[in-house]
C-alpha cells in the first residue's frame, strides 16, 4: 500500500469531525454485511416471490392457467394426442393428460414449501431442545443422547421413508414426520456443541454465581447465542427438506400423486420427456431455483452472521476493495459460526 | 493445620480445602484415570473488611480456590465457612441465599457479559433472579448502580459491545455490587486490561470498598497490583500456599524461595534498583497438577533445595524472627540478604515435564 493510499484513509475523519460513532448491535451488524451480500439480497427476493406464487397460487392459475387437476384431452392436447408446448394458452405447456403445467407448478411449490418449512420448524423446535439439553447436562446423559443423534444420522433416511410409505401409506404428513426426525438430529448435534462453548463462557459462570437458575441460564443465557447458527442451519435444512420431499414423491413413497407436486411431475415426466421437454424442464428448473437460492441465502447469512468465516477472509483477501467493506468492527464472539469451532 | 489470623473477625475461613478435577476416559463408561490436583490442602482465612490477595503463577489453583469460595465449584475435601456456616454443602435456597452474599468479578470483561443482552438487563439479573426490585424501582437501582461505578446512568439500553474494556469491567463491578455483598472476589479483574484502565478499575474498587465496607479476596499474577491493593498476600505454588503474609512485609521480607523467585521477576519503576537487582531464574517449567513432586512441591527448581525436600513436606509456619502472621511453607526459608542467583540445587533435579498416565 503506497503512501497516498494511506493518506485518502485517514482523510474522511478530518472531513467530518462531528460525526458521532454510535454503536452497533450484533444483528445491526449482520445486517449490514447482509445488505452488502448482492447473491443474498437476490436469493431473498426470488424467495419472497416463490413464497407470494405458493400463497396466491389460485389467483395465479386463474389468470394466466386452468385448474391445475382438471384434464383436458381435448384442448390440452394437440392432434396426436401429445402435450401442447409452451404457448399463449399453457404458457409452460400441457403434460400429457393436457393438464396446464404452470398451474401444476405453480401449485407444486405449495407442497414443496409446506413440507419444507414445516418439517424444518419441527426440526428445529426438537433438535435445539435435545441439544440445550445434551450440551449443558454434560455426562451420561450427553453420552446417551450424542450416541443416539449419531445412530439416526447414519441411518438411511430413503429407506426408512420407503418403508413408511409401503406400511402406513404415502401422505404429507408422513413426509414431514419422516424429514423432521432425521434432520433433527443435525441440528441437535451443532446446537450441543455450541451450547458447550457457550457453556464455558464467563457470563454463564456469571450467572451461576449469582444464584440463576439451570432454565434461566438455559433460556436467557444461552439460547439468544444459540440464535445465529440456528438460523444458518435452517436456511441450510429447508432446501434439504424440499429435495427430500421431491424425491420419496418422485419415487411413489412421498406426497399424494393427485396432488400437483413438483417431484410427482418429475416422476410422470420421465416417460414423456423426449416429445415434451418442458414437462421436465419445468419442475427440475424449480426445484433447482428454490433449493439454490436457499443456499445461497443461508451462505450469506452465514456469511453475515460471522464476519471470521473463511468465505470472507477469502474475498477480502484478494481485493482491496471489498477488505475494506467488511472491516466492520466486531464483538468477538458476537456471531456463532456453524463450521469451525 | 495451621489457621493464620489477622485479628478482627473471620468473614471467610478456608479450612483445608482440596479441589480435584478427575481425568476421564471412556465413551460411556468413564472411568478415572487420573485427577488434577488444583487446589491440594490450603488453609486461609479472611478478615472482614480486609483485602487477601492471592498470587501465583498459572496454573497454581487460584482461580479454582475463588470458585471453590463463590460456591461455583463444589470442594473434593475440607470445609469453607463463610459467616459461621459452612458452605460446601449447600443446596437449594440455602445456596441462593448464599450466593446474595458472595460475588465475584471476572477476569475477561469481554467473557462475561453476555454479548446479546442490554447492559441494564445484566446488571438487572441480581435483583431479577433474587426477587428483589420490579418495574421502574429495578430500573432505578441499576441506573444508581451505573453512577457509582461510573458509568453513564443513560446507557442503559446499550449492549456490551458498545463498551471498551474499562467500562465493561465497570459493568461486572456494578453486577456484583447488585445486592450488597459482604465478600467479593475478584479473579484477576484488571489482567486484562490496559495498565492506564488498570489503575482506574483498581481504586474504583478501593472506594467501594471503603463506601460500602465490603471484604475481596483479590486474585492476580501482577504483583504491583496486588501489593497496592491487598491487606494480605498468599502465594500459591502448585495448589498450596507458599507463603502467608501482611502484604508489607511480603514484599520486603519474603522467605519462599518461590516468593523471591517471583519478586525477582516484576518489574521496577525505578531504573536504578532495576539495575541493581538480581533476577532469579528458575529452572524448568511448573510441574504437572496431575502428577506433582513429592515433599516440598517447589523442590524440582527450588536453588536451595536439599534431600529433606524432596521427602518430608514443609508445613507452613512462622519462621524464626518473623511476626506470627508471616508463616510460609520451607525447610530452608530464605534469610535477608541471601544471594539466591548463584546458588545451584545440590540435589538431581527430577523432570518437571508433565506425564499423564497412559490408559
């Protein structure tokens, strides 16, 4: 760095000398390194519009489709008895029993959300509870609880699903039960393993000895610093769910085949998808756009929410520019990465 | 056992108190295979309204020894009394009640507070967890409590990351002074602060003190820092009291080699006697807690160390021509003007690596 960049530093300060430093919370912080994050702030947006599609679906499909179960043999498919390609009519086309696919679609990402922000909520309600518990009761019963997580995780959720599906019936409340007792278990092991750094911290001690109670340290202590990885991790585990509900739907052991569905038109598709590319294009291109956005969300945030992760490091590393927009200054700790520690 | 006092009446009396940390292996089934010998038979009493500073290295067990007496560790052996009752089986309501009486400061001011929570809501926790004051009286006494350690009353609603170092040592002081203790002890409260925040912090804590005529139990590795404060100082060596003393005649007098050792090592202000002074450089590290020498725990680097060391434990008592309350633990105390810099230990120095035992 030469001598005059030094000098275009230090500048500013001279020029406004009034300005007064106010301080900044740790999610005013993250905030603002979030606002920063183009792919993060895009990723958000294309998910408020996946989310305002799925709540207004039956406005949508009234205006640009028909109604996304009704077949239609006779205008929904052309002389041959093959799906219409994408038009005025069918703007992503018919499949083949001339059902309109952006309304199939469109409704699609009503089960794919449902089933993935559900399943996350319960996924997270259990796993952060098992984890408090198993990482401030350190002992057998931490021994206990971290050998069952690992026993779940190294089961195969697949066929586990599948067997569900061929005893008590494919539903979506299947699906979700499935997802959320195997995803918990992610959740429950990296809130265990913050909840005993946290643990260590002197503030717990602090509390300790001044008489608080082991739920109060739980709930006013520790858990508002268990906030940041939570929320990294169920920006991680929804797009996870979503694909995993897609594929027992693809595979027959997921959500009803009547119900438009994203997996289920994947699954149907297959046999139809050398005369009509878009019946596969279609809910593989949505599939893809919700899950990518999703992680690309939960990478900023991440980002965001622990301004020491590599990524960043990396980025300021190679450019002067961008070092300096991240130079915010920092609580240690404020942020709780999922990886690393 | 030796029970040194100081005159007055005893607020704490620490009587024979070893704390131990078991070494575990095993996935479910643990089993012990070794223990850290933290704080291995110290016996100290502490005086109403006095200051007792505790000195030594890292490692030596005084931070244990603070949480043994707050009650955050739970003692392996001895009793603490605190006000006549004994404490180390407290439980429940007796314990909370206890804990009203008993506060500590911590080391790291950036550890312990709780970096999402408004300041005035940790300074409030006391009187929250304790059922004490409510609504806009909580708010009241928390602002008070910011003025008297000297904190702007308007910064109620800031987090602590708002703060430098300085003033959030001041926020754990107006923590603890929350609800009036009799006893606070400080574990190292200004080591991590810069010298100029360190004298600040230091005589806030003098005033308070004098104000509300309160007893601390000052631990820290700063011997500068802990003679200006200190009524009394005991050096700790490997979780044993080396040496007892008034604080005076600590630092002009000591008689522990280990304490000669340590003085020799802090710095002077004055550059002449800097220059004059011998430093005394031990050999070796601190030997491992999991595994400590026989005898005398300081024989392995002591310079004057003989056979009888190595065998026979010293007790810790009053020297010939020392007043009562100086008493320190060795067979050979150090007389004044001794020469301790040149002096090479007569006996085979035994390793002081740390060993664990292989399981």
């Amino acid at each position: 760095m030469s001598l005059t960049e030094l000098e275009t530093e230090v500048a500013p300060a001279d020029a406004e000398p009034t300005r007064t430093i106010q301080g900044r919370t740790p999610w005013q912080l993250a905030w603002a390194r979030l606002r920063q994050d183009k792919v993060a702030i895009i990723s958000s947006i294309i998910i408020i519009v996946i989310l305002l599609m799925a709540i207004f679906a039956p406005v949508l499909t009234h205006w640009f489709g028909t109604d996304p179960t009704k077949t239609n043999t006779n205008t929904g498919l052309d002389a041959d008895g093959l799906p219409i390609g994408p038009s005025a009519d069918h703007l992503f086309g018919t499949d083949h029993l001339g059902r309109d696919i952006f309304s199939r679609a469109v409704y699609g990402a009503r089960v794919s959300l449902e089933v993935g922000l559900l399943s996350t909520f319960f996924a997270t309600i259990v796993g952060v509870t098992i984890g408090l518990l198993a990482g401030y009761f350190s002992g057998w019963a931490d021994a206990v609880i971290s050998r069952l997580l690992e026993i779940v995780l190294s089961f195969p959720y697949l066929i586990v699903a599948l067997v569900a599906a061929a005893t008590i019936g494919p539903s979506k409340t299947m699906v979700i039960v499935v997802i959320a007792s195997f995803s918990f278990a992610a959740m429950a092991r990296i809130v265990r393993g913050q909840v005993i750094a946290i643990k260590a911290r002197e503030f717990v001690e602090a509390a300790r000895s001044l008489g608080a109670s082991r739920l109060r340290i739980l709930v006013i202590d520790i858990l508002p610093n268990l906030l940041a990885p939570v929320i990294v991790l169920v920006t991680l585990l929804i797009p996870q769910a979503i694909v995993t509900e897609s594929t027992l739907t693809f595979l027959g052991a997921g959500v009803d085949i009547r119900i438009p569905s994203w997996g289920g038109m994947l699954s149907e598709s297959t046999q139809y998808y050398r005369v009509a590319w878009w019946y596969l294009f279609v809910p593989s291109g949505m599939l893809l756009l919700t899950t990518l956005v999703f992680n690309l969300l939960g990478d900023g945030v991440r980002d965001a929410l622990d301004p020491r992760s590599e990524r960043i490091m990396a980025r300021a590393g190679k450019s002067g520019k961008t070092s300096r927009r991240w130079r915010t200054p920092s609580e240690p700790g404020s942020a709780g990465a999922v990886s690393g520690r | 056992m030796s029970e040194p006092t100081a005159g007055g009446d005893v607020l704490v009396s620490i009587q024979d108190v070893y704390k131990h940390f078991p070494i575990k292996q095993g996935i479910i089934f643990q089993k012990e295979i070794a223990r850290v010998h933290a704080v291995d038979g110290v016996s100290l009493d502490v005086t109403r309204g006095e200051t007792l500073g505790i000195v030594g290295e890292t490692g030596c067990g005084k931070s244990t020894l603070a949480r043994c007496v707050t009650g955050l560790h739970p003692v392996t052996g001895g009793r603490i009394f605190f006000d006549g009752t004994d404490i180390t089986g407290l439980r429940g309501s007796r314990m909370k009640a206890f804990r009203r009486d008993v506060q500590m400061i911590f080391q790291d001011p950036y550890g312990s507070l709780n970096p999402r929570r408004r300041v005035g809501s940790i300074i409030a926790d006391p009187f929250v967890i304790h059922k004490i004051a409510d609504g806009a009286e909580r708010k009241r006494r928390v602002q008070e409590l910011m003025e008297l350690v000297g904190l702007n009353p308007e910064h109620y609603n800031r987090f602590p990351a708002e703060f430098s170092g300085g003033q959030r040592q001041r926020i754990g002081v107006a923590r603890a002074l929350a609800l009036r203790p009799k006893l606070i002890v400080c574990d190292e409260p200004v080591s991590a602060l810069d010298v100029s925040i360190q004298a600040q912090v230091i005589n806030l804590l003098k005033d308070l003190q004098k104000e509300l005529g309160l007893t601390y139990i000052f631990i820290a590795h700063d011997l500068s820092v802990v003679r200006h404060v200190s009524d009394r100082v005991a050096v700790m060596y490997l979780g044993k009291v080396a040496e007892l003393s008034e604080s005076e005649t600590l630092y002009e007098r000591p008689r522990h080699p280990y304490t000669n050792a340590l003085l020799s090592a802090a710095s002077i202000a004055d550059p002449d006697r800097s220059e004059k002074r011998q430093r005394i450089v031990l050999s070796g590290d601190v030997p491992s807690p999991v595994n400590p020498p026989s005898g005398c725990r300081f024989h392995p680097r002591c310079p004057k160390a003989q056979e009888r060391c190595v065998t026979e434990e010293p007790a810790l008592v009053a020297r010939h021509g020392d007043p009562d309350d100086h008493v320190a633990a060795c067979h050979f105390p150090v007389e004044a003007g001794e020469q301790l810099t040149h002096e090479r230990s007569t006996i085979e120095q035994q390793s002081t690596e740390p060993t664990l035992p292989s399981a």
